[in-house]
C-alpha cells in the first residue's frame, strides 16, 4: 500500500475510489492539497457542531433543572402550610 498518491486533476481521485492509501494528495493551481487534512478538518466541523449543540443542551438543562428546584421548594412551602393549619384545627 502506497504511502501517497499524487494525482494532478481531482477527476482522477473520483475514479480510484477503491485506491487503498495513507494519504491522497492533488496538485491545483500548483497548490497541492492534502485529502486527510481536508477529511480532519471536517470531522473538527462536525465535532464542533456536536460540542455547541451539547453546550445548548447542558444550558436548557440547567435552567430546566432550577425551574423544578424552585417549583419543588413552593411546595415544600405550600405543604408545610397545610399541614400546620390540619395541625392546628386538631
């Protein structure tokens, strides 16, 4: 298995799906692109993508979490209340 293959038109690597290489390098406009940096630098996309939306969650999650912390603590009020007033009608 070859460690590089370098192709001068991108075609080429279309066609060579089944090319088995560490690395695919094309030349364009004698700039020469590396196909595992561009395959790395969009699973960094896709994982920044999942780390914002993870943020989002955490966030939603946190204020959902005081919303019921506070609900539970009315409640705890609400019952005490009640119950001294059973209490005091005994």
């Amino acid at each position: 298995m070859p460690d590089i293959v370098y192709f001068s038109d991108i075609r080429c690597i279309s066609n060579l799906k089944y090319l088995k290489c560490r690395s695919i390098v094309y030349l364009r406009n004698n700039v020469c692109i590396i196909r595992e940096l561009q395959i790395a630098m969009a699973e960094t996309q896709r994982l920044e993508k999942y780390l914002k939306a993870s943020e989002d969650n955490a966030k939603t999650l946190s204020l959902r979490t005081i919303s019921l912390e506070s609900q539970l603590a009315d409640r705890e009020v609400e019952l005490h209340r009640v119950e001294m007033e059973y209490h005091s009608q005994m």
